[in-house]
C-alpha cells in the first residue's frame, strides 16, 4: 500500500481521547505526510482541521493547554449554558483570537475534509465540506462535535445536527465510497474494545421533535460496535491501516486530568505513531519519505453530502 491520490485519512471521535490524534497529527506533520482526503467525527473533525491547516500543537494547545487554563468542561457549564462544555470559548474566542485558525492556509490545501455530524431530523449521518466560510468551518465543527443530552443541537445551514458519531463514528465507509479505497484510520479504542452497555429505547419526550434521531440513539451501542467489527475485519484482510492505543484507556471522554491528557499525548500518540512507522511497511516507505504531498487538486463532490451511512440501522 501507498499514499497516493486514492488513500485517506480516516479520524475516530472519543472526546478527550481525541487527544490520542492530536499526538500521530502532530508527528505526522512532523514527518511531512499529508493525504489527499480526510473525514472526521466529533474530536476527529475538530482535530483534523489543524492538521488540514498545517498548525502543528494547536490541537494540542486546545485540548491541554486551553483546557488547563480555562476549564471549559464542567457541569458549571452545563447549568449556565445548558451544554457541558464552553462553546463560547472554542467555537468564538479559540479560533479568532486566542490560537487564531489559518484559513488561508486551510483553503489553499488542495486535499479534502468532511466532518461528519447527525442531522437530527432524517438521523442520517452528514459529510459537510467547507474551505472558504470561515463561519460555515466553524458551525459544522462545532455540531460535529455536540455531545446528545449534554449540549444543544447545533445549525448548519438551517438544518439541526448533533455529534456525528451518534450514526458514523468511525466513515471508513464514506472514505472507500468517496474513491479512497485505501486507508489510514486513527481509532482512540483498542484493538478488541466494544461498548458493554445495553441500547435502550429513547423516551418520546427527549428530542420529541425528532422521532429518527431517537431511533438512532436508540442503537448507538450496536452501531458502533458492529463498526469496529468492521474495521477489524479491513484491517485484517489488509485493506486498511490501523493506528490505535495498545492498551485500554484511562482517559474519559470529558477528562480533566491534565497529567492524564498530557501523557496520553506525548506516551500513547507520538510512541504509537512512531511504532507504525517502524513496523509497517506502508509507512516505513512512504511517511519517512520527503515530499510525500499528492500535489494537484483532487476535485470531489459539493460541499453538502448525506446519506445513510449504515443504512439497515436507521428507517426511511
């Protein structure tokens, strides 16, 4: 396998284990290996953007340094603005004033991103793309990366979405379906993971306006689940390269333990990283290899795309 105008880059959600990412991203750029296309969910979607934008540490920055001074995730948050983490600061102030997004830079890089979100009226999952509204960039990062329950639904382009890893977690589909039929997925689970918890039905009064995006969290166990059986199954049959923790994770989702984060950063994502570059040959020949860049416009579909996703979960 190599890196050509056919691979993609595929990242994983997991809220703070996203952390994970930010450590291979950042050595990734390190080593100069850039791939013509990548989608993401949640974290990954939030994550990828600086990786698409070539600023090495500002994942990092927010998700550690940011969040050591500021303390954006806390039930404090969720009583005074009725979502567990301060949207204000990430969405508003992180991107405009205190690490400032390079949109240029974003818009001039020739590869793809989609960031995936719900839309929480058809519980379809949608692959939003955007290169030139930095408005636009924001809104589907932030509905990307909007937990169900614990933060509002979120709008782009009128239409109410939520955290795209409710029906896609992991797009490796939307990736081979795009045409990249091969490709590098950053999980923030280990090899074996799967949810232990039951699916329960969703009572009618939450998110009574939207019956579908019930019935979808209805089966998130299940759905997940049967995506990493997936994954495995790619990745055993050498259609995809994995990257993952070695070793279950200490890290919650909505982890404040900086030390936790810090060495999740700098012992799991950079060491992990830096194995895969020793032990697969996909790397070995082609990440340490200088000028790896697919030069060229690669094109693709609108910037709009929705689809089912796993299609025997959700009704029409």
């Amino acid at each position: 396998m190599k890196i050509d105008d056919k691979t993609g880059l595929v990242l994983e959600g997991g809220g703070m284990r996203g952390v994970f990412t930010c450590g291979v991203l950042d050595y990734m750029m390190d080593k100069k290996v850039w791939f013509p296309y990548g989608v993401g969910v949640s974290a990954g979607a939030c994550n990828g953007l600086s990786y698409m934008s070539r600023q090495r540490g500002r994942a990092k920055f927010s998700n550690i340094d940011l969040l050591e001074k500021y303390h954006y995730i806390g039930i404090k948050h969720l009583w005074r603005k009725h979502s567990i983490l301060d949207q204000e600061l990430l969405y508003e102030h992180f991107p405009k004033e205190i690490l400032p997004y390079d949109y240029k830079t974003y818009a001039e890089n020739s590869a793809r991103f989609e960031m995936v979100t719900t839309n929480c009226i058809t519980g379809r999952a949608c692959y939003l793309e955007e290169k030139h509204d930095p408005r636009r960039i924001i809104a589907i990062a932030k509905a990307s990366s909007s937990l169900p329950y614990v933060c509002p639904i979120a709008y782009v382009d009128g239409e109410p979405m939520l955290d795209g890893g409710i029906v896609d977690s992991i797009p490796v589909l939307r990736a081979i379906e795009q045409g990249y039929d091969k490709n590098v997925v950053v999980l923030t689970r280990n090899r074996g993971y799967r949810k232990k918890g039951k699916d329960m039905k969703i009572p009618h009064f939450i998110y009574k306006k939207y019956p579908r995006l019930r019935v979808v969290l209805s089966k998130r166990c299940r759905i997940y689940n049967e995506q990493l059986d997936l994954v495995e199954q790619l990745e055993d049959k050498g259609r995809i390269v994995v990257i993952r923790p070695e070793k279950p994770m200490e890290v919650d989702r909505i982890e404040t333990d900086i030390k936790k984060l810090t060495d999740l950063y700098e012992g799991k994502g950079m060491s992990v990283q830096k194995k895969c570059l020793k032990k697969n040959k996909y790397f070995k020949n082609k990440f340490l290899a200088k000028n790896v860049f697919i030069n060229g416009d690669i094109g693709g579909m609108g910037d709009h795309s929705c689809y089912m996703g796993w299609n025997f979960i959700c009704p029409i």
